[in-house]
C-alpha cells in the first residue's frame, strides 16, 4: 500500500513537472521571438515644412444691400390715368413714373386762379387809398388777407395735384410693375421697386479682438453664390463705434461698386477682409495636426540608428511634437511655435502612431481635393 501511495506521488509530481517545464520553455521561446522579431513599420505621408508668404484675413458672411432702394408708392388715393414707366426701365431723378386721376384738384386750382387777379387789384387800390388817408388800415390788412388766403389756396392745390403725380427720387432702375391703367390705388400701395444698382453696400460683423486689423477704406473681397469664381472688389467705409455687449462682435459696412451691374441687392455674400501679406511662414496641412482640448501636436519624422539585428543601419521615427497653431484657412493652418524650416511632418496615417513608432513613407493621394464630387 505505501509503494502505491509513493508510485503515484512521484507520478503526479512528474506530471507537474513536465508542464512547468514546459510552460516555462514556451515563455522563453517566445520572448526570443519577440526579441528578435522586427520593429512594425507604419506606412503614412509626409510632407516638408517649407516657409512661404501667407495673406492672412478675415472671413464673414452678409448680404448685399443697396445704398438707394425704396418700395415706391402713391401718397394719395385716386385711379391711375397714366403709366410712364416699364418694368426693368432705366429712369432718372425727376422722371415721372405715375400719374393718378386729378380732375377735380386742377378745375378747383383753375377756379382759384381765376379770382387770383381781381383780388390783387383790390390790394393795390388799397395800398393806393390808405397811402391818400381814404381807407382805414383795417380795410388795408383785410384786403391783404384776402389775397394771401387765396395764394394759398393756389398753392395748396398744387401741392395736392403734385402729390398725385409719382416722379423718380433718384437715378436707378425700376423693378416689376405692379400697377396698371385704370386701377384704384390706396394710399400706401406698392406700385415697384426702384434701386440705384450702380454701387450696393454689405454690413457683416468681426470678433471685437480684430478690430485692430482693420480701417476705413481697407480692401476686401466679396463672392456670392451666381459667380463663385468671381471676386467683387469693395472696400470698408464705416465701422461701428459701439461693441455689442451681449456678443462682442462689432458692425462693419463695406461699399461695393457694381459697374458691370452683376451684383443684386439681398444677394447672400461670404467676403475676405485682406490684411498684409506675412513673409516666410510655415503653412502645415490641417488633417496633419491633432487638434486636442490640451493643444496640439503633429509627428515629427526623424533618422535614427536601427537596433538589433538591423544595428548599423537607419530607420525613420514619428517624434511627437507641440505646436501652436495662430490661424487656419481652408486646408492649411499658419504654425507659429514647435516646428523648423526643413523639418518632415506625418500628414496622413498618424492614428495608429504613438511616440517613437517606426515610419515608413509613401505615396498616397487619399486626401488630395477631388475636381468634382461624385455623382450620387
């Protein structure tokens, strides 16, 4: 019995053994292999950090608005007896536009006038016998009153008549007629639009930190939607004395002349505020940079002797690398802080680095802009 006992002792302890033993050579045999095996290469692009002029601005949206544009209308109500007017016509200060049924004010005028002459006759056969002592100055003052109560009413019914008759304020052109021979107009009505389309003007707002970056009379470019590739010219004529407090942002208004007559006015507008030209800067990629809530960083790619079995040779390291970041317009950010002229930076295939990760560069053009969007 106690052989037995002994025989499986040794044979359990055996056992045991040989899977220690056996674990223990899988450790050691793998740690060589990892030891040995070669450092991953992470395929990314890159790109060289080169310095070069940079315009930087400031971008903003408005909408274009004429410096003259009024809804015009008639003062008085009446039928409308004559149209001078076309859609789309161009007109001048002055021009008469409407005319409305004023019969009745110009037979009251006529009447008026016709009694004009005998009352001032009457004055100066007054101014006559008062001069002689024949009539009293009562009779003098009221003849006098007689005659300015008429002129008056002369004048009243000329207003009255030139009321009914619509002329043009300003040079522009006249919009699409909503009025017609014959129509009774309220007071007030809509008859088209007239807008001065030879210069508009654009009001938009800027952080109150960019004040300093601007002036009157600085230049800028406006584009809209109709002609994408077009830049209008214009320039900053006004800017808001006062800082909205509730926002920070402050108004600016930019004039904008429209001589080849391309521009209308309610136009949606993005415009560039150009400010002077920076000489010699590094513009880096922005889908090179990783842009955290801690600040942001790029890989830098460096030449570094390889080790191991390799031992002699080079191999290309990602670094990571701080940066500060002062601008970004479209595709490119302005670096001011972390990076050197001539230096290689990752600007694709940075997720799977980490500090230190072998690299290997190639040629892919996965990000480049296409010309077109794909058609859906």
């Amino acid at each position: 019995m106690k052989k037995w006992t002994l025989s499986m002792l040794l044979l359990v302890v055996v056992i045991f053994g040989s899977v220690i033993g056996f674990n223990l050579f899988k450790q050691k045999m793998m740690g060589e292999y990892f030891a040995n095996m070669p450092v991953p290469s992470f395929p990314v692009t890159v790109a060289e950090v080169s310095p070069t002029d940079w315009t930087p601005r400031i971008a903003a949206i408005g909408f274009i608005e004429p410096i003259q544009g009024i809804n015009v209308s008639n003062e008085a109500a009446g039928i409308v007896r004559v149209i001078h007017f076309e859609s789309g016509q161009q007109v001048s200060t002055g021009d008469i536009l409407l005319e409305l049924d004023a019969d009745v004010e110009k037979a009251n005028l006529r009447s008026t006038q016709g009694r004009l002459p005998a009352v001032k006759a009457n004055l100066e056969r007054m101014r006559q016998l008062f001069a002689r002592g024949s009539v009293s100055k009562g009779q003098l003052d009221e003849a006098e009153a007689n005659y300015r109560e008429l002129q008056g009413q002369v004048d009243s019914l000329k207003a009255v008549i030139a009321r009914r008759t619509i002329r043009a304020p300003f040079d522009g052109v006249m919009g699409i007629r909503n009025a017609f021979l014959g129509q009774y107009l309220n007071a007030g009505t809509d008859i088209a639009r007239l807008e001065d389309i030879s210069q508009f003007r654009i009001r938009f707002t800027i952080p109150q930190t960019r004040i300093a970056d601007i002036a009157v009379g600085q230049a800028l470019n406006i584009f809209v939607d109709a002609y994408p590739e077009t830049p209008f010219e214009g320039e900053i004529t006004a800017i808001e004395p006062q800082v909205n407090p509730e926002s920070g942002v402050v108004q600016v208004q930019a004039s904008i002349p429209n001589k080849e007559g391309k521009l209308r006015s309610g136009m949606f507008a993005k415009l560039d505020v150009r400010l002077p030209t920076l000489k010699d800067q590094l513009l880096v990629p922005q889908h090179a940079i990783n842009f955290t809530l801690y600040g942001q960083t790029v890989y830098v790619v460096e030449e570094q002797q390889a080790e191991g079995n390799d031992a002699g040779e080079t191999v290309q390291v990602a670094r990571q690398r701080v940066v500060e970041v002062a601008e970004r317009e479209a595709e490119f950010a302005r670096v001011t802080k972390g990076l050197m002229p001539g230096e290689t930076i990752v600007t694709s295939g940075q997720v799977r680095l980490s500090n230190g990760s072998h690299v290997k560069p190639v040629e892919d053009d996965a990000l480049a802009t296409p010309e077109s969007a794909p058609q859906l």
